[in-house]
C-alpha cells in the first residue's frame, strides 16, 4: 500500500491501535468537505489501495477528490469491496464458475487453490422455498421438506463449496432473506482487518449477487448489486472499474403522517427519483427528517434503489445507526469502533453536519405521501390507493382486448351464492364459478388470487410487519376473514420476524386470516409464488381472466409473479391483508366497505387500521437485542435437515454428468493464454426486436419451466418429471437449461412476430423465408450454420435483478451484440463481461426509425479492436437494399476492453491468474 498524499493515521479504540487512512488529512490538501457520504467512501478505497498506478494511482484519488458534480461521468477509477455477500439462485452459478476455474487454472498450469475467494464471502439461501403450501400450520415444514427435496443436489454442491473454499460461508435455508440477514448480522459498517501485519479500519463495503443488495445502504455501508461474474472477479482479488458517478442529493424533511408507512415512502421515491432520472448515478439521503426516519424505513427506501434505477441510494452513519446496531445485538465494542471511526473520517451525521454538494437535489416533504400502492407491472408506477379502482380499470381494457376474439361470454351470477356486494361488483363482466372446499364461488376481472407478505423491502421492517398483525388482530374480531380465492402467504425477512409477531400476540391473527408462516426466504416476490388451487386455475383459464396479486415486494414485472397473473401490485404488508379480504382490486377502499361484520354492518378500511401510536408501542414492547442474539448465535449453522446433507470432498469438485442442477459450464473449453481482439461482426442475424423495458426477468425467467418449453423438453429428455422441473432459479448451476431458457420468458413479445407473447422468432435459414420457432431452436440452428446473432431493444434494457444468466444465456445463444435505446447499468455490465458487445442507438433512434423488421443481415464495423467509441451497424434487406447508421460503443473503461479481448471478464481473471507464480 503506497500513500502518496501522507494521510496514514492512527485511532485507539476498546484499547487497540488501528491504522486507517484519514480523509482529514487529505482534506488539508484538497476540499473535501463538500463531497458526499458516498464519495468519501469511494475516496478512502483508492487512498487504502493505492499501488503505484497499476491499478490506484494519485491521479485517481485526485480525480475523487476534485469531483465536480454536474461532470458527466468519464473518468474510471478501480473499487475493491471489503466483501461478497451471495444469494442461492446468483451464488450456485458463482460457485461453479469458481469450481471450473480450478479445473482450468490447473489445465492452463496454474494451481487449484489460486481458486479462492480473497474476501469474505457469504452466502444465503433464501431463493429456493417455494409456495407450495399454504394457509395451515404445516406449511412451514412441508415447505422446507419439498424445499430440501428439490433442492439436495444444490445444497450438497453448497456444502462441498463451504469445504473446499476459503473465506467462503454458507447461511443454510430456513434463516432468512439475504439482504435482511445482511442488515441484521453480516454488515460490520467498519471493518477491522489484518493485513500484511497491521490492523486496519475502513468503512465496510458490499458487493452483493442481488440487485436490492443496496438496503444495505440503509445503515451507512456502500453496496451495489453486481452480476455474479463481476461478484466473482471481486471475490478473486480483482478491482472493478467504474465512472466516478453523480450523486443525487435527496433531501427529507417532515415526518410520515398518521396511516402512511415506509412502503407508500418508498413508492413516492421512487416514482420522483425515476422521473427525474438516476440511471448509472448515486443516490444520498439528507436532512432533518433523516431524525424522523428509522433505521427500518431507511432501509426499505435503500432496497428499492434498483427500482428508482440508481447504483445506490445510501444514508449516513449517525445515532440512529448505532441505535439499530444496539438493538440488534452487535457488540458494544464494535459498536464504539463504528461511532469513533465514523467521526474520525468525517463521516459522522447529526443534525449540525453540513449539507454536501450534489449534482442534483430533490426533496420530500415526508407529511405529504399517502397510502400507495405500484403497478400493474412496473414498481415505479405508483397508485394512490383512492386511485386504484380506476387504475384497475384503465389496465384491464388492453389486457382483455384478445379475449372478444374467442367470443368470451358475459355471465350472470345466480341469485344464490356469494353475497351482495360480491354480485354489484362482479356485474356484467366474465365469470367463472369455482367450487372451493367451503363451497362455489366467483371470479372475474380483478379477483385477487394472491396476497403475499413476502421479500426484503418490507419485511425487514417491524413497522409494517406489526402494522399487518394489527389490523389483522382488528380484522378478525369483526368476524372478516380472506376471500376464499386467494392464497394467502406470510415470508417472514428473518427468524426474529416471527419471534416479535409471536411476543406482540398477532401471528394468531395473521394466521386466522390465512397468512401462516410459508417460509423464510423471496417466496412470490422472485416467482416461487407456487400453484394455485386447481379451481382457481381453471376457473381464469375458463375466461381468460385478468386477475391479480397484491404483494409486499419490490417486483411485480410481466409473468414474474405467477403465470396465470397478469395484474400486479406492490403494497404494505397492511395493505395486502386489506385486498385478501376484498378478494378485488376492482375496489375504492378508501370509500367502500372491505365485507361486513358479525351483525351485517360494513367495515371499512378505516376502521380496523391501526394507528401508528399502537404500532410503535408494539414495536417498543416485542423488539430488543435478545431476539437477534438468539436467532443469529449459530447461524452458520443450520437445522438438522441441512446437517444431513451429504457432501464430496476434495479441491476440485467431482461433477456428477447426470445432474440436471449442477453441470460443469462451456465458457474455458479449449482456452489457452492467448489473448485476442476485437473484430467487426459479419452476416448476423437477428434473433429478436424487442421494445422498451425488457426486463432480466423477461431475457432469463425466475420461475415456473413449462412443460412444452425447450428447458421443459430438455429435462423430460433427461428423465425429470414436471412435477420435479423446480424453477429456473434453482436450474441456473445448469447451462443446458439456463440457455434454452434465454428469452423464454412466457409475457416476452418479440416484434418479429408483430408483438405475439412468448419466446418465439422467425427463422431465416438458406431459403430466406422466415419460419416462426422457439429463439433457442433458431439460435442452435444459426450456430450450427456459423451465423453470429444480434438483437435489438428499446429504452431500459436488463432492467431489474442483477441476472447474470440473463448476459449468459444470451452468450451460449450465440449472440455477439445486443443495440439498445438504453441500457440498465448492471446488465451493460454482464455483457461486457460474457463478451457480449452492447452498442446504444444514437438519440431519438431505434429500430423502427431505421426500417428493420428482423428479416435483415447484419454488419457491424468500425470497432478499431475496441478504441472506437462509435461502430458502424449495415442492415442489408431481402431485396439487397442496404440501410447504414451509427451507434455507440459502450465498452466504457479500458479495463473493459480488456476483459472484451480476452473473451469475458472471467477469462481475462483466469489468465491473470494462472501466469502469475504466486497464489
């Protein structure tokens, strides 16, 4: 470690001397003062990793320290996060590229245990539970056996993975979500680590293989979602290059109002931070209503930075911080390192800090948001909940436009069954009659069919989790109850969760209306929503039915949450239990009654929502520090369905040939140590045009593997039963299935074919004339011809989750550039790093304005073997005509050139690694 501006000092704490490099002293030389939170922290990483250039040069730290904040960003610096923190579905493909890294640095002439994470690594299984169960006390462990079931070969992959790798940690299933345990116990906020003899202190930083990986930022630590490759290339020692960013200031003031919670905070947010645009930018939170916000609430807004479409939208460390760490049972030692340190660096906010300089502000008036909800289908939607019935109705009409084709019948509900206000609301739409188990029953547009307490927004937060026991407890002593339709699911963000719903005495009432404990992990948030009830099923198959959920997570894309659901909406968990017992979004709850009670009399919403003095006393009388201490003394751990899965030992890791869940990937076949170039592209095809917001979700599917899918033929072949496919989360240790489920997402609509849903596209082989098929089908006939793909999109591609399927999927497709109006950062990112080149239209252009319709060649040229910022793309048609137009490369650091020429980011570490002599 070099220090070339001299800011090495020292800091005695709990009776040690730690070493730390002083922003202060720094400060003397440059001001500094005026930076944000968050560029501090980007500051204090290259003064602690300076090496002469190689990678953190003083140029760098200057380049920081002179930051100018309305700079567009064009200046790249190196970051090295003090951690990796992994979730199962992101974290089992990163494990067995680490494991076939051994296999090939061993090939190449290297050592297996080069192979090894460099930083600590944690890892939390928390993607793999489904909903299968639902609405009974067992449902909890039948849920977890099914889970385990599924999931044996995975886990045991895991459990070799804990063996064989240093540095590496595995929280087992049944713990919690990772970015609540993460809040909860892995964050360490500051550092103290050994290194080369001398203790040190620095802020604690976080790369995490999930986009919500930022709620951490709620507690003052600096994180970010990553694609796992680049979690990968971290975890092996490597720096990643990124922009010196903007940093939007966000300033609140005032305090939440009575019946207002952190979800409809977070929604208001993220629906300003959205419209002003925060793509590829920073986001800090300042000013005095930080006093009035939990450190709970801070974290939920932290969560949905993704969602506004930020790297990060962090808070500062100050008391409130330290508050949380007391109550959640971090030591008082660590705790006044934290607080020493934080003042020491400057990083310490009170009241009295002064405000830094931003490149934008915005700013909220907490007392204005109101209940909201998000949707149908995007989170930065937002709804005023006295909007809803209309929002319901403006959606529905687009949705229901194909089902006048196949001559849908109007229905009429019989004078007997179902009560009177069911029948005014279900008047002259489509009804389907379901018979459930306490009799026949009616749906039709707008029935909700799942109502979900599920994902790390808000079940990280006792607010509104007591909230929802709440008005539960309310709710059930009017007699009301969950309409009969809807599946009911309570996922609980961590054990300590259940533990304060159980002391406050409301998981009875949450569970007399439905909403039992199903499990403790994404559950319906990340598509493991489960089956619905078969009558329910047949019952919107019958009439094509635009039903919908009412969910407490942070995503509610197309065909994520449930196939049979075309309507999603994001609320509070108060929230979600009000639309189970509606049973409708077709619904005004502000003015119309939610059922009847006892003796008949309406109830509305009103009425049993708790106010917010009786939630902060439950929240005062059931959450303390001995909940945390219990639920996280052995939390490595796990149950003793974890204990008894079996594991290979060894270095190198024995791949099983006939695993259908962990397969030995192609990316290092045949690799040497030459390094190539760059080359324009030649006779592509296009394998898709898609439009704006195409989604990772929509590129690489969560969920259900359908039967007569490629993924689902795949398996039948190899002898897996449907009921036994899993979901393509759990498959993604499996390249086979992975690939064929690259763009077969069932709500996907390729242009090609006028917009049809489905992963379909046109074929255009030596014939010329265009036969439709499955993307993956043509793309394996193209590769067999030797033709290179592309696809183009619109604005906001590979928005959502940090998928880095969704980058290599499209790679084994044989794709080699993706065009796009826009792309999301992370997902730009992936693509640079499975060696796929992403080219961005110039301004106001796209594919229409250019005339494609996906039956052209295509030409790219002009790459300069990765120097040019802008390529040359020729579209030839048909008839021989040739279309000509310029976009930009977006190869965006040299480092990123690099990691092109050597094939991906994972090559070019794996070459690093094995010509060096050392470990």
């Amino acid at each position: 470690m070099q220090d070339s501006f001299a800011t090495r000092d020292q800091l005695q704490v709990n009776g040690k001397t730690y070493h730390y490099f002083s922003l202060p002293k720094l400060g003397a030389q440059f001001d500094i003062a005026r930076l944000p939170y968050s560029m501090k922290i980007l500051l204090e990483n290259l003064l602690r990793h300076e090496d002469g250039g190689q990678t953190v040069g003083p140029e760098h730290i200057e380049a920081v320290a002179k930051w100018e904040p309305k700079k567009e960003p064009d200046t790249e610096i190196a970051f090295m996060p003090a951690r990796v923190v992994l979730q199962d579905f992101t974290g089992v493909p990163c494990v067995v590229d680490l494991a076939a890294m051994r296999d090939a640095v061993v090939k190449l002439g290297g050592r297996a245990d080069q192979i090894n994470p460099q930083i600590p690594s944690e890892l939390v299984i928390d993607h793999s539970v489904q909903v299968d169960v639902f609405g009974r006390p067992e449902a909890l462990d039948l849920n977890a056996q099914i889970e385990f079931e599924r999931n044996k070969e995975r886990y045991s992959f895991l459990r070799w993975g804990q063996k064989a790798f240093d540095n590496f940690k595995v929280v087992p299933p049944a713990t919690g979500i990772v970015h609540q345990v993460n809040l909860e116990h892995l964050a360490r906020v500051v550092v103290e680590r050994e290194v080369e003899g001398t203790l040190l202190a620095f802020p604690d930083t976080v790369y995490g293989t999930d986009s919500h990986t930022t709620m951490i930022n709620g507690i003052g630590v600096l994180g970010w979602g990553v694609g796992g490759i680049e979690a990968e290339a971290a975890m092996l020692g490597q720096p990643s290059s990124m922009l010196i960013p903007q940093v939007v200031g966000f300033k609140l003031t005032g305090k939440l109002p009575e019946g207002a919670t952190a979800t409809d905070l977070v929604l208001t947010v993220t629906e300003m931070l959205r419209k002003h645009g925060v793509v590829g930018k920073f986001v800090e939170f300042f000013g005095d209503g930080l006093q009035h916000l939990p450190l709970a609430d801070r974290a939920t807004i932290a969560n949905m930075a993704p969602e506004y479409g930020a790297t990060c939208g962090i808070f500062p460390v100050d008391s409130e911080a330290l508050n949380y760490m007391r109550l959640s049972g971090r030591t008082d030692e660590h705790i006044a390192l934290v607080e020493a340190y934080a003042k020491a660096q400057g990083l310490w906010h009170d009241v009295s800090s002064p405000h830094a300089t931003y490149s934008a502000t915005l700013e909220l008036d907490m007392g204005d948001v109101k209940p909201s909800l998000a949707g149908p289908k995007r989170p930065q939607d937002r709804v005023l909940l006295s909007d809803m019935k209309g929002n319901f109705n403006d959606n529905v009409g687009p949705l229901t436009a194909s089902r006048a084709a196949v001559g849908c019948a109007v229905n009429k509900l019989d004078s007997e069954g179902g009560d009177q206000l069911q029948a005014q609301r279900l008047a002259a739409k489509p009804i389907s009659k379901i018979e459930l188990d306490d009799g026949e029953h009616h749906l039709t547009d707008g029935s909700v069919v799942i109502a979900a307490i599920t994902s790390c927004t808000n079940t990280s937060n006792p607010a509104v989790m007591l909230g929802a026991g709440l008005l539960a407890r309310n709710a059930a002593a009017k007699g009301l109850k969950a309409a009969p339709w809807v599946k009911t699911s309570l996922g609980p963000g961590s054990l300590v969760v259940t533990d304060y719903l159980k002391k406050a005495g409301v998981l009875d009432d949450l569970e007399k209306l439905g909403f039992f404990v199903v499990g403790y992990g994404c559950t319906t948030c990340i598509g493991n929503s489960g089956p619905l009830p078969q009558a329910v099923s047949k019952g919107i198959a019958e009439n094509d039915l635009v039903v919908a959920s009412v969910l407490s997570g942070n995503r509610n894309f197309e065909g994520r949450v449930h196939a049979e659901v075309k309507m999603n909406y994001l609320a509070s968990p108060p929230l979600v239990v009000a639309y189970a017992i509606a049973g409708t979004v077709d619904i005004d709850l502000t003015k119309e009654p939610l059922g009847q009670d006892q003796d008949g009399n309406d109830v509305f919403l009103r009425d049993i929502w708790p106010s917010n003095k009786e939630i902060g006393d439950a929240i005062a009388a059931t959450v303390g520090p001995e909940l945390f201490k219990q639920n996280y003394a052995d939390v490595f751990k796990g149950d003793k369905r974890w204990a008894q899965v079996q594991s290979p030992d060894g270095q190198i890791y024995a791949w099983d040939d006939a695993s259908t869940y962990i397969k030995n990937p192609p990316y290092f076949g045949g690799m040497t140590m030459d390094v190539g170039g760059i080359e324009d592209i030649d006779g592509a095809r296009i394998i898709g045009i898609f439009g704006d917001s195409i989604t990772t979700d929509h590129i690489s599917p969560a969920g259900k593997i359908e039967k007569d899918s490629p993924a689902g033929r795949y398996l039948l072949e190899c002898g897996v039963q449907p009921a036994d496919f899993n979901s393509y989360g759990s498959r993604r240790g499996n390249h086979e299935v992975m690939v064929r489920g690259t763009f077969a997402n069932i709500r996907i609509k390729n242009l090609m074919l006028g917009g049809e849903e489905g992963g379909y596209t046109l074929y255009f082989g030596k014939s010329g004339a265009g036969e439709k098929m499955a993307i993956y089908d043509a793309a394996m006939k193209y590769k067999a011809d030797g033709v290179p793909l592309v696809v183009f999109a619109g604005k906001e591609y590979g928005t959502g989750s940090s998928r880095d399927w969704a980058a290599k999927g499209t790679n084994l497709l044989g794709v080699k550039a993706v065009i796009a109006e826009s792309f999301e950062r992370i997902h730009r990112s992936n693509l640079v790093g499975m060696g796929v080149l992403p080219l961005q239209f110039m301004d106001g252009e796209n594919a229409q304005a250019h005339g494609l319709d996906g039956s052209e060649t295509i030409a790219i040229s002009g790459l300069n073997d990765g120097a040019s910022k802008t390529a040359t793309i020729t579209a030839t048609r048909t008839d021989g005509t040739k279309t000509s137009f310029e976009v930009k490369v977006l190869l965006l650091t040299p480092k990123e050139v690099e990691y092109f020429k050597n094939g991906g980011l994972l090559q070019y570490v794996l070459r690093q690694l094995a010509g060096s002599k050392t470990a």
